[in-house]
C-alpha cells in the first residue's frame, strides 16, 4: 500500500513539474534587460556577412536597436530600410520618417526575401 502512494506521490510530482515546464510564463520583453545594444546597419550587416552566426547570435534574444525612421504606419517602423520593428499595439507616439529612434524588441530573424532583419514585441525606448 505504501508503495503503491509513493509511486502515485511520484507520478503526480512529475505531471505538476511537466506542466509548468510546458505552459511557461510569457516572456515579458518591455521588463527585460536588452542582451545586446546594436545599429540597425551593424546587424544588418552581420545577417548578410555570416548569417548562421548573427542567427546563433540574436535569433529569440532581446535587442536595443536604433536608427533613423523610413517608414511608419500605425502597428510597426521600419529602420534604415532594413530592420522590420512590429509592436503589439497600434504606435502612440507622433514620429515622422527621418527621426532617429532607439526600439527594443525580440529579434525574430532575418527575412532573405524582403532583406529585412524582423523585430517582434518591440517598445520605443526614446
């Protein structure tokens, strides 16, 4: 009988540990420390030098980015032409292309079709 609790004691300890491990919490990028503080032409640039490093690099990593606006519309920016920012609501803040603009977000990969590094879950840090 004691045996026969343990194990059930066991199996349940392991079904609790293997669902929390499952349904983590969501990462909470505006609260995160960024891991690296780069250009938009920097990175840029790495993607299209050595691909498979930058990837290893940033890929799913919280990032500063800054750069100079070149395009806007109401729920993403794009950088320099080629750093692709989306955000999860629609934009508050009044910014005109041509304004320089620092934005920390996820780095979801690079795009070999649109030539753009892509953002994800980004916040305007100034």
């Amino acid at each position: 009988m004691k045996r026969k609790l343990i194990v059930l004691l066991v199996l349940m300890l392991l079904a609790f540990a293997g669902y929390k491990y499952i349904y983590q919490d969501h990462r909470d990028i505006q609260k995160e420390q960024a891991e690296f503080v780069v250009s938009s032409t920097s990175i840029t640039k790495e993607f299209l030098q050595k691909s498979i490093e930058a990837e290893k690099k940033y890929l799913n990593k919280t990032i500063e980015i800054s750069g100079v606006i070149t395009e806007i519309t109401e729920n993403d920016i794009t950088l320099n032409n080629n750093v692709f920012c989306q955000f999860s609501s629609k934009i508050t803040t009044l910014f005109t292309t041509k304004d320089s603009i620092t934005i920390k977000g996820r780095c979801i990969g690079y795009d070999d079709l649109l030539e753009l590094v892509k953002i994800d879950q980004s916040t305007i840090i100034e």
